[in-house]
C-alpha cells in the first residue's frame, strides 16, 4: 500500500453495506453483504477522480485486515477482490473454505 494511505481508516457503512475510503474528498467503496461468520464481498468502486493512484488497492488490502481483525471468512465474489487476493496468496488465509471458487486462488 502506498505511504500516503496507511493513515486513512476504512469506515464500514452499515447503512449502504459498504466499506469506504475517503481520498482527497472522493469515496472508493466496496460492496458487502454480511452473515454472522462471514463477510462477501460483491463490487469494489473508485471514481474516476482518483484514477491510477491505487486507492482501490488501499481499500482492498484495509478491508481485509478489518475481516482478519474481526475474525470473520470472506466470500471474495467481487473480481477485484479475488485477483488481489490471487495475486498476493497469503491473503487466502481469511477465504472461507465454502467460497465456490476457493480452489482457484
């Protein structure tokens, strides 16, 4: 995660069921639907306003420390969402085992 990001907090929305990350006035969110033990992930969006930045990437990677920290599985069903975590395998970790395509990460 870029420098820059490391002090902003994620804030989870429960109102629009998403997570947000504010960024220079803009909000990058990511879609979620939550159960008691898990929490899926459905569409991440950053507006175009901070395009090419990696505030996406920033939102990912805080999102799922909060489900690592609040001891929930995840359902990455957002394609954003699972190429990160294809792409950095130690984040497999948190992926409940019922996720239908668990075994293509």
């Amino acid at each position: 995660m870029k420098e820059e990001f490391l002090p902003l907090v994620v804030n989870k929305n429960t109102t629009n069921h998403r997570f947000e990350l504010t960024v220079d006035g803009y909000i990058a969110f990511i879609d979620y639907k939550e159960d008691s033990q898990r929490i899926h992930l459905m569409h991440t969006e950053s507006p175009e306003e901070l395009a090419g930045r990696g505030v996406a990437t920033a939102l990912i990677e805080k999102t799922l420390l909060y489900v690592e920290e609040h001891k929930k599985t995840l359902m990455p069903f957002c394609p954003l969402v699972f190429a990160y975590i294809k792409k950095h395998p130690e984040w497999k970790r948190i992926v409940d085992v019922d996720f239908p395509a668990f075994d293509k990460l």
